[in-house]
C-alpha cells in the first residue's frame, strides 16, 4: 500500500528538471527566430507604407499640381485614409519631411522617409529606405 502511494504522488525533482531542460532549449531556438521575423515584418510594413504615401503624394501632385503642405492635407482631401504607421519607430508622427529639390516647387512635402534611428537587417538605415 506504501508503495502504491508513493509512485502515484507526483513527478520526481530528476524528471521535473529534464523538462525544464528539453524546453528551455527549444525556446533557445526558437526565440532569435521569432524576433527576427518580426523585425523583417516590421521592415516590410515600413516599405509598404513609405511606398503607398509616395504614391499618394504623386497623385496629390497630379491632380493639384503643388505638393502637399502636409501629410494631414492628403487625409482631409482623402488621398490616404488615415497617416502612415511607421512601425520601426512605433508612431505616426516621427517621419521627415523632404521639401521639393526645386525651391519654386509649390508645396513643402516631396517625399517622406523614416525617423527610425537604427538600421535595417541589411544594414541600411532606416531613413534611407
């Protein structure tokens, strides 16, 4: 009957360590890849964004023939929805602003470019995407 009580109790300290073990190396291999892939995910949403807001602000050219003053005119005349996220820095409101290279170029906003500080997985920086 002691016995029986006895292995019915619980794990032992041995097996309750192993396990430990077993997944404490999994999560050493599995953690650096999971946040690797959200850096690239961030990257890519970043690239996406810059490319959709460029794109806006050609249309705005196009159709006005200035450039914006701001990235706030293309959302109240509905050129994007709402402003860009910029994922790396996490906030909509570090990009940087480049003026028309023509100074008689109407408009302040001819491009935009990240305000992350840092660099890509590539090694670019960010405000050169």
């Amino acid at each position: 009957m002691r016995n029986r009580l006895r292995k019915t109790r619980g794990f032992t300290l041995i097996e309750l360590l192993l396990v430990l073990t077993i997944v404490s190396l999994l999560l050493t291999l599995a953690l650096p890849q999971y946040f690797h892939s959200i850096d690239a995910s961030k990257e890519k949403i970043l690239a996406e964004n810059l490319l959709v807001t460029r794109d806006a602000i050609d249309k705005f050219y196009g159709d006005v023939g200035r450039y914006p003053d701001s990235l706030e005119e293309l959302v109240d005349k509905h050129y994007l929805r709402a402003l860009p996220f910029d994922p790396v820095s996490d906030s909509a409101t570090t990009w940087v602003m480049v003026a028309p290279p023509d100074e008689q170029m109407p408009g302040k906003v001819y491009d935009i470019k990240s305000g992350a500080s840092g660099s890509t997985l590539a090694g670019q920086p960010y405000g050169a995407l």
